[in-house]
C-alpha cells in the first residue's frame, strides 16, 4: 500500500513540477482521503510556491472533527454547509463551494420532452425504503429506479454472526471510537424502534439506467426527485443525519424539474420555489409532487431557472475563479 502510494505521488509530484516549469500551474487540486495523504509531497508543492487545495465531501459522515492530516492544505474545498462548523472549530480556511460536476454541452439545454413519470434514480437503501414506502402509500405516483430496489420488501438489517462475546465487545470499543459515544445510543434507539417500511409494489420499480440513458431519464422526467437524507452511525433512523448531495447540482444542470428534501445547504444553492422544489416529509412529498404535475407551466419555470442558476453558479469553472481569488487575497495579506 505505502509502495503504490509513494509511486502515485512520485508522478503527481513530476507532473506538477513539469508543469510549474513552464509556468502553466496555479494550484495544486486533490480529492484525498487522510490516508491518502502525503505531508512531504504537500509541502514539497508549497515550497515551490504551488498553493494546495483540498476537496472533500462527506465531511459530517465521515468525521467528528478535521482529520489532522488535513491540516497541511492552504485551502478546503468544503461542499456540506453543516460540515462547515468543524472547519471553523478547526481554525482552518476553507471555501464553502457545490459539490463539482460537469455535464455534457450537448446536455445543457432544457428538454421539452416529458416522457417518464416522477422519478427517482438511485441505490436503495434502509432510509430511502422508508420514505418512499411512506410517500407511496399516502399516494405518490413516482418511479424508482435503481440497484437493490428489487429486493425493498425485504427489510435491511445488519449482519450479526456469532462471534464470541470478548469479540463483540472489542468490535463494540472500535465502533464507539470511530463514531464516537453517541453511536451505541443511536444502535439502541434504532433497536427499540426498528426502521419497517410499508411494502412498496412492484409496479413503482423499474430497470436500473446508466450513461446516457441515465441522462435521458434525469431531463425528461416530468418530476426527477432527490434524496438528502443518509445512514449514519452516530444518527438513529428517526432522526436521519441530512446533508445536499451531488444530484442537487447534477439534475438542475441537466434541465430537470427538481424535487429534492430540504436541507439548509440547498436553500443557500437556490432560490427555493422559483428554481427548484423541496419536500421535508414523504407526505410533504406527496403534495409538491401533485402541485407539479398539476402545472406543467411551473415545471417548465423550474427547468429553465434550475439549469440557469446551476450552470452560472455552481460549476467546476465558477468554483475555481473563487478558489483562486480566496487564494490570491491570502498571499496578498
């Protein structure tokens, strides 16, 4: 593992250096875990006068605190608006910027085609069973597509083997140590009040897509519904740890008429009602998902507005213009 990483570094490390030389680089970008991370070769950058940025997303699942492996970079990339606090608790500078993502030219464009029902696309999981169980059954006419979906009428639970006792207490121990002393609590919680979903019928499934098609189905869908709820240790299911994800970039890029759950970090993205929808409960769901369909006039509004706002505010070129300013204004102090 060292051997494979040293290697990858040594490269980067020839790649840049060849490229400062002809005077080509502004920065050095990455998208590393704290294992990941070489000190060295970060400093070795910055010696050379080739500031270090750092993206990670997935902050609040991942961490309590700011790996310290981290601590090095001149700049962090930071996605999650509730990951935000950490940073600041951390005293490191960072950059409150959308998740990255790039889309096609061909695609950027508003389709006027509505050939799919309300749809949702995306793996299955103990949390999203239970919303669109819950939203299903209040009358939600929606279509989910994805893998696992197939098996949704049987409930997820954890593995559990019949290790032996001093076993389970140390898995026990490291488990408490990674996700800290809330998380036995919430396995309790989530014991004393088990996550069963409504049977959701066969006819809301539908083939898992990808590439292309993916595409075709996230712009022609007459609803393309978000998720921003995820499973978290140290979060009981009743209580979801709750963060904005990649498609609320993705789908608004794509022209989508956009229903996704509520989370503050999305109503900093858009203008709430104007460029895309947001729902807080499945029967909140419900009710946008019949507005919508009830107006194609205001489908059509969200569309237009959701692409422009996205494409002009939170793109990858857009990103680094701020990147590099926050940059350039830290070494003119």
């Amino acid at each position: 593992m060292e051997t494979w990483r040293s290697n990858i570094w040594e490269k980067t490390l020839s790649f840049v250096k060849m490229v400062h030389a002809e005077g080509g680089l502004d920065l050095f970008l990455g998208y590393l875990y704290p294992s990941q991370i070489d000190v060295g070769a970060i400093r070795e950058l910055q010696r050379k006068g080739i500031p270090c940025v750092n993206f990670f997303c997935d902050n609040v699942r991942e961490f309590r605190s700011v790996p310290t492996a981290f601590f090095p970079f001149d700049l962090h990339w930071v996605p999650e608006f509730e990951a935000l606090p950490m940073y600041r608790k951390a005293a490191l500078p960072f950059l409150h910027a959308p998740m990255p993502c790039w889309i096609p030219n061909q695609l950027r464009t508003v389709s006027t085609t509505e050939s799919e029902p309300p749809t949702f696309l995306g793996s299955a999981d103990t949390l999203r069973k239970n919303l669109f169980s819950k939203a299903i059954f209040a009358g939600a006419e929606i279509l989910i597509r994805g893998p696992g979906w197939d098996e949704s009428n049987r409930q997820i639970h954890e593995l559990k083997t019949n290790s032996k006792k001093w076993q389970r207490v140390i898995n026990q121990y490291l488990f408490t140590k990674k996700h800290g002393l809330l998380s036995p609590g919430a396995k309790l919680i989530n014991a004393l009040y088990p996550n069963i979903s409504i049977e959701i019928p066969k006819k809301h499934f539908a083939p898992t897509v990808f590439g292309e098609e993916y595409f075709k189905v996230t712009r022609t869908s007459k609803i393309t519904l978000g998720v921003n709820r995820v499973p978290a240790a140290r979060r009981p299911w009743i209580w979801p740890l709750k963060y904005s994800r990649l498609r609320d970039i993705e789908a608004p890029m794509l022209g989508a008429c956009y229903l996704t759950e509520y989370t503050e970090g999305v109503a900093m993205l858009y203008d709430l009602g104007k460029e895309i929808e947001t729902y807080r409960t499945p029967f909140e769901l419900v009710e946008k998902v019949n507005e919508l369909l009830a107006s194609p006039q205001k489908r059509a509004e969200l569309r237009s507005a959701g692409q422009k706002r996205a494409l002009k505010d939170h793109s990858v070129p857009a990103t680094l213009k701020k990147i590099l300013l926050r940059l350039g204004q830290a070494h003119n102090r």
